[in-house]
C-alpha cells in the first residue's frame, strides 16, 4: 500500500497544469522565457489569471497527496514521502518528458500540510522577500531555506528535518540557473514580461 501511495503522489505531481493552461492560450509554455512551466513564467506570458489558476493546482497536488495518505495510510513520515513524490513529479513530470517545474508552489502545499506552522512561517518569510525584491526566485529559495531553519529552531522530529532539508535542498538546485542570472543581475523581476 505504500508503495502504491508514493507512486500515485509522484503521477499526481507530474499533472503539468501549467503546460495544459498555457496549451489552452495558444502558447507551449516551454518555447517562453524560462521554459519553464510553473506559475511565474505562465504569469509573463499570460497574466496574472492563469498564473494563479496554475499556482493554485500545484499547490493542491502537494496538499492532496499529503492527505490521499493520511487517508489510507496514517503514517506522518510516509505522508510527507507522498508530498515529496508529488515535488518530484512536478520538477520531473512523467507527461513532459520527466522536466518540468522548479516545484515551489507544491512544496508549499506538502509543508502546509504536514506541519502547518512551518508551512505559514516559511511562505510569509518568502513573500517577504518576494514583495520587497521582486524576484520570486531568490523569494522561493529564501523561504525553502527558511524552512528549514525553521524545523531545525522548533526541534522538529528528525525524519521531518530531513524531508524539509531534502526539499529546501532541491528546490535550490532546481533554481541553479537563477542563482547565476542573481549573480550577474539580469534576473527578470515580478512584473517583467517573458520574451516570446
């Protein structure tokens, strides 16, 4: 059962609502800005509507997996595993040739879940971070790494530090090409229309 679990959190995560959405507006979401398929490239090249419409679903799909296992399985370790599946398939989705997004919003949606106080830190930290710079980039990697710093301040369990290490950890990978546009100060800011 719980491998069964772990693989239905990784297909759910892999639904590309992002491609679906921007496939919908006439754009392949892929061949705009970043090519990437998460909220903030679907937001400069079609608006804020369908950025929070994607948003709202790759946050879901962390949420949901988190919760389809508490469901069957009501085992806190084994849920947080299904909501990093979940990550997983959206940074790797199956249906888009195992690319896809940097997975923040899902993230977001598994912490809320497994620990809702270090869900909301996280996210107001970020957002912070976002409202003030307007790089959602360095806000995402604020609040991944925040997190987890988080966990390690409140003592969390120690199978919860490392999924939220395991997290923070790949959300900052994902974002290695953003790391090097912030070092040479050419990363597009909130608001900054993707090049077609």
């Amino acid at each position: 059962m719980t491998v069964l679990a772990l693989l239905l959190a990784y297909l759910l995560g892999s639904i590309p609502a992002g491609a679906w959405v921007a496939r919908l507006g006439g754009i392949d979401i892929r061949t705009v800005g970043s090519g990437n398929p998460g909220a903030t490239n679907v937001l400069r090249a079609l608006g804020w509507g369908p950025a929070l419409l994607v948003a709202a679903f790759d946050i879901f799909k962390g949420v949901l997996a988190v919760l389809l296992a508490r469901l069957v399985l009501d085992d806190a370790f084994v849920e947080a595993l299904c909501g990093a599946l979940a990550v997983l398939g959206h940074n790797f989705s199956v249906f888009l040739g195992f690319k896809g997004g940097k997975g923040v919003a899902t993230s977001f949606g598994t912490l809320l879940i497994i620990d809702p106080l270090l869900g909301a830190g996280a996210f107001c930290i970020g957002l912070f971070c976002i409202v003030t710079t307007r790089l959602v980039s360095a806000g995402s990697m604020v609040g991944a790494v925040s997190a987890l710093v988080i966990a390690l301040v409140l003592s969390r369990a120690a199978w919860e530090i490392g999924v939220v290490g395991f997290l923070a950890a790949l959300l900052v990978w994902q974002h290695r090409d953003n790391i090097k546009r912030l070092q040479s100060g050419v990363e597009r800011r909130l608001g900054e229309k993707a090049a077609k």
